[in-house]
C-alpha cells in the first residue's frame, strides 16, 4: 500500500484503527514537528498506524482563488518531512469545491471514522475544520464520545504550543520574520536554515549572456513568501554546499511576471537542468528594482555577488542542517 493518499474513496485504509494528526502544516516548524511526533508515539503505543492528514492546495490558497498567500513549503517536500517524522501515511487531501462544502460532521465520519478507523485525533492549538470552519476540538470530543457504544468512538486532544521568545511558533510569525530578512530568527523557528529547493528549469539564457549563468527555479503558481536579492548557499551538488547569489522575484527589468528564483553559484560552471537543488537564504542584500537597462543591471549585479561573496566568507557553513526542502 503506498504511504500518500489523495482521497478517501474507497475502503477502510486502516480497518484495525489509527491515529491521527491534522494541519496545515506549512514550513514543518517546531510546532508541527512535536504535533507529528506526538502523534507518532501515541501510535506505536497503540500498535496502529500513525496518519498525517493535511490537505493540497491549502484551504487558504483554495479560497484566495488567483492571488494565493505566501507559502514556506512545498506539497512535496512536506510529505517527505511529514513521512521523515514517522509518519506511516500521509493524506494530502484534494482541497476543492467538494471538500470546501463538507460540514465538519461530515469530514469526521467520512475521513476519520470510515476512511480511517481512527482512535485519537491530535491538533494543533486553534484548529478549525468543516464548511464554514464550524469544526473544532469540542465538536471532535463530542462526535467521538457519542459514537462510543457503536465501537467507533475516538479521543481528540489539542498538543500545548511550542513558544519561542515568549511568544508560540507559527507560521505567520516565520514568514514575517522572512519577510524582514531575519534568516536566524526564522531557522530558529523551523528548527533548520530556511531553503527554496525543487528542479532546475530551463531559462530564457539571459543571466548567461550577461556573465551570470542561473539555475532557475519556479513556483507553479505557488506565492514565495520573501522577494529580493540574496546571499545563498546551494545543496544537492555534492557533499559541501556551493556559495550563491539569488534574485527571488519577477525581473522587472525584463518585464518579468512570474515570481522566479534564479542562482547564479561562484565558481561552478556545469549544466544543472533537470537536477534538484535546495537553495539555503543566508542574508538579505537588497530589494528588487527596476533598471533602466541592462548595463545598469548588470554593474548592480557586480556589486551583488562581491557582497554576497562577502558575507557568504564569514558565515559558517551548518555541518549537519537538518532540513526539509521547499
């Protein structure tokens, strides 16, 4: 049986029971991360599956319709963090006009109680569910304990917060300190150095023709949650990491409109289309700007990469990141 759902159609995925853990879980940060590993352990105590549910596009992208929120993770990278944390399955949901007009009762007994079989259910503080968000942990205990005499009772249980600096860890918070180019502020928060990873597509070939050869990654419609120029470091080439240039955003000069995230690496000179890389942001260097031409651009990038450089020389390198990419 593979270890990613889609849906729940079909029968029981767990006919001996489970237990469940639901979220956004955007960026895996330390509060998801002891969401799953709480979860995990209940499992193994219960001798059943461990199930991480969560749901593609999120809801809040669902809703936002063309102009989607900023996000730190990708759909890949956070079934293989989720799967990484001891997970023996992972639902992601399809989010769509089906699922946004299911009531919160519906959601319980269609995916936790027939889909699943589930035995408890563990969320995060503040979760909310079902149409309307009408859904939270009272309407959970109380579903639960009124399917008891049936056998197809379950507990729900909402894990403490993780604070950090006084204040709980979120995904709101990580962005905004993205946002703000406090690249240490965020990693503390998701527990690794935040990164940008996915495969290298084939560009227009102009960072090339103007002696900044890139490796580009693109977003699918998905919202980066920073923009600008960075100093970065590139993993997945070898066994140390490459030191990097990036310009994360939609190259107004050439009359960009996709968000792009574009790496120009020192030192290296090999074709990188089709590899996957993870692109490690170390420090913010400045905003995007229009140029009046390409000459302009290019002594602006001049100045870039020496910064980059720079700053790159006198950062040390994390021996063992632990990271999930984006």
């Amino acid at each position: 049986m593979s270890r990613l759902f889609r849906d729940v159609d079909g029968g029981p995925r767990c006919p001996h029971g489970s237990v469940v853990c639901i979220g956004a879980f955007d960026g895996l940060h330390l509060g998801h991360r002891a969401l799953v590993r709480h979860a995990v352990a209940r499992a193994r105590a219960l001798d059943v599956p461990a199930v991480a549910l969560t749901f593609e596009p999120l809801p809040r992208e669902f809703f936002a319709g063309g102009h989607p929120p900023p996000r730190l993770l990708s759909a890949r990278a956070k079934v293989e963090g989720l799967l990484a944390l001891g997970a023996d399955q992972v639902g992601l949901l399809r989010f769509d006009a089906r699922m946004a007009s299911m009531t919160a009762a519906d959601f319980v007994r269609t995916v936790l109680v027939d889909h699943l079989a589930v035995r408890e259910v563990w969320v995060g503080p503040g979760f909310r569910f079902g149409k309307g968000r009408a859904g939270d942990l009272a309407l959970l205990r109380s579903i639960g304990s009124g399917l008891a005499d049936s056998g197809e009772g379950f507990t729900a249980h909402e894990i403490e917060p993780v604070v950090l600096d006084g204040e709980r860890v979120s995904s709101t918070r990580i962005r905004a300190a993205l946002q703000a180019g406090d690249f240490a502020g965020a990693a503390r928060m998701l527990g690794r150095p935040f990164a940008i990873g996915g495969r290298v597509a084939r560009g227009a070939q102009l960072g090339r023709s103007l002696g900044y050869p890139t490796a580009n990654l693109r977003f699918n419609g998905k919202a980066p949650p920073l923009s600008g120029i960075h100093a970065t470091r590139v993993h997945g080439l070898g066994d140390t990491p490459c030191d990097a240039v990036s310009s994360l955003g939609t190259r107004p000069t050439v009359d960009g409109v996709e968000p792009l995230l574009e790496t120009h690496l020192f030192d290296f000179d090999s074709d990188l289309y089709g590899r996957r890389i993870e692109v490690e942001f170390v420090a913010h260097l400045r905003d995007e700007e229009k140029f009046d031409d390409l000459p302009a651009l290019v002594e602006q990038m001049d100045r870039d990469a020496a910064r980059a450089r720079d700053i790159l020389s006198q950062s040390p390198t994390p021996q063992d990141p632990t990271r999930a990419p984006a």
